[in-house]
C-alpha cells in the first residue's frame, strides 16, 4: 500500500446496514413518505417496496394477537391464529381460548368468537362498492374474565391492525434496501449482512444511505472504501463464485423441473423464455464482476456454461 492516497486504485466499497425501530418514537415511513425520497434521492423505483394492503395488515395483526392470563389455576391464551374461512368479499379468524392445567395433561381449545375482514364488494358495474372494514364477535356466554381479557387483545390488535395498515416495518424495508443493493447495484454477499458494491455505483450507495438514514434514529448504513490489493481480490473472486454457483443452481432446478413437467410435451414457449431472461440477467452480471477484476472467476464461468447448456436443452423441447 502507498502513502500517495493519489496511487490508491479503489474497487468499490463493502456496505452494511442497520434497520430497527428500537424505543424510538419516530414513525415508520408510509408508502407515500418512501415514494417522496426515491424521488427526491433518484432511486429506481420499481425496487420500493411492495405496497401495504388492509388485508395483510389485517392477517398480520391478527397472527400477533395474544393475550396470557390465569383463571383458577389455568394458564389461559387467546389467539386469533387459525382461519376459519376466505373468500373473495371474506376473511374469517377464530377467536380461540387454551386452557392447560398442571394437573390435566390435555389441552383445552375452545373457539370463544370471530374476528372478520370484510373486502370491498365487487358490483353488477364491475366498481368496487364499499371500503375494508373488520369487526369482532364474542359468544353470548363468555365468562367476564374471558370476555374481559379477550376485549384487551381485541383493543391491542385495533391498534396494531391501524399501524400496518399504515406504515411499512422494519422486516419490508430491510428486505426493500437488501434488494436494491443486491440487485439494482449488482452488489455481492461477501458475508451474512455485508455486501461488495462496485465503485460505479457510488452516487446510487450514496442515495440509498441517505434514505436509511430517515426511516429513524436507530437505522444507519455504513461503507468502507475497498482498495485495491490481491488478497480483496481473492476475496471477491472467492464471493463471486459461491454466489455465481448458487443463483446458476437454483436456475438449474427450475430448468430440470420443467424438462421433467414437460418431458412428454413441447415446452411453453413463455417457459423458455423465462429461463433465456434468468440466464441472460446472470451472464450480465458476471461481465460487469469481469470488468472490474480483468477475468472471469473459474467456478462462475464453469457455473455459467453448465447454465446455458440446461436452457439450450430446454429451447429444443420447444421444437417437438
């Protein structure tokens, strides 16, 4: 390494992150806050996340719902968990009480009300009439201490329901920024959590960190400078492959799964086309690590020929 930081040749920079609301009183951003900063930032925006719909706040809130208390010695949980029916106006959870006692070995379920997602309706003029609502049923009978509890899960359930209806969580935008560095920016996993992102892309990296930095005072993005240096460059060739290797062999799956779904009939050609796109999307990627490194790692370009010999074999099956 030289003292000259002008002798310095750069390969681009290893990025990480963090993305957590902790006891933070910052909100989550909404879908309308994180369209605002892609724009402003000049980020792709077909890598924002997918969009929050009330049925899957609905599902989710519903899934965390729990309420723990004793009732005479037994050890009593309320869930919403198991779904009783779905339609396309529907969605139905039971309302569910268990009961254990340390002197009964059997566990009691009982179904004790319903919890209902009602969508919009779809009318004879083909508009959606109405909007997403839900509502609660308990049974006539319930005893106070069930009821009580049962109404205090139901309360924390409105509240949760009325957040993700709203604002996206920390798992949507960690997977959202995980995607754009990997796949917008060709980044590569050089260890669980870390990524290698080409000098290139340093405007992009740049924005992307920018935007982690406002969804709260417990998110940062960080990024050291990669110079140069043989033994990185093993490190990337090494990184490249297992990576490489990986996405080829789940392309090979898929490849090998429709010649055997397929192997007595002439292949979709949309099928085909697919995997053509997968193969040429992998070989794109590739090129760009080629020129950055001046050569083609061996187990990628092995990995590479294997691929293109499997979607080969598949385009054939076209012409029966």
């Amino acid at each position: 390494m030289t003292d000259s930081p002008d002798m310095v040749t750069w390969l681009g920079s290893l990025v990480w992150f963090t993305i957590s609301s902790g006891e933070s009183s910052t909100l989550p951003p909404t879908r309308e806050e994180l369209e605002g900063w892609f724009s402003e930032l000049d980020l792709d925006t077909q890598w924002l996340p997918a969009k929050i719909t009330a049925v899957g706040a609905f599902k989710n809130a519903a899934s965390a719902m729990n309420s723990e208390y004793k009732n005479s010695g037994w050890a009593t949980t309320i869930t919403a968990k198991d779904t009783e029916r779905t339609t396309s106006e529907i969605v139905k959870r039971k309302i569910l009480r268990t009961q254990r006692h340390p002197r009964d070995p059997r566990i009691h379920v009982d179904k004790i009300g319903t919890l209902t997602f009602y969508r919009p309706r779809r009318v004879a003029t083909g508009r959606l009439h109405g909007t997403e609502s839900w509502k609660f049923e308990l049974a006539p009978d319930l005893p106070d201490i069930d009821r009580r509890h049962a109404e205090q899960a139901i309360a924390a359930f409105s509240k949760r329901y009325d957040e993700l209806a709203r604002y996206y969580e920390p798992d949507d935008m960690r997977k959202a920024v995980r995607e754009y560095v990997l796949s917008a920016l060709n980044a590569v996993s050089v260890r669980p959590g870390v990524y290698f992102s080409h000098d290139k892309y340093k405007r992009e990296i740049d924005a992307v960190a920018t935007l982690v930095s406002r969804f709260g005072p417990h998110c940062s993005f960080h990024q050291l400078p990669l110079i140069d240096t043989d033994t990185q460059r093993h490190m990337l060739i090494a990184a490249i492959d297992d990576e490489m290797e990986a996405q080829v062999s789940d392309l090979l799956r898929e490849v090998n799964a429709a010649m055997a779904r397929y192997e007595e009939r002439r292949v979709p050609p949309a099928k085909v086309t697919e995997m053509r796109d997968r193969y040429l999307r992998l070989v794109e990627r590739c090129n760009e690590h080629a020129d950055l490194l001046e050569l083609v790692p061996d187990r990628t370009a092995g990995a590479l020929n294997s691929a293109r010999d499997a979607v080969l074999a598949l385009f054939e099956k076209t012409r029966r």
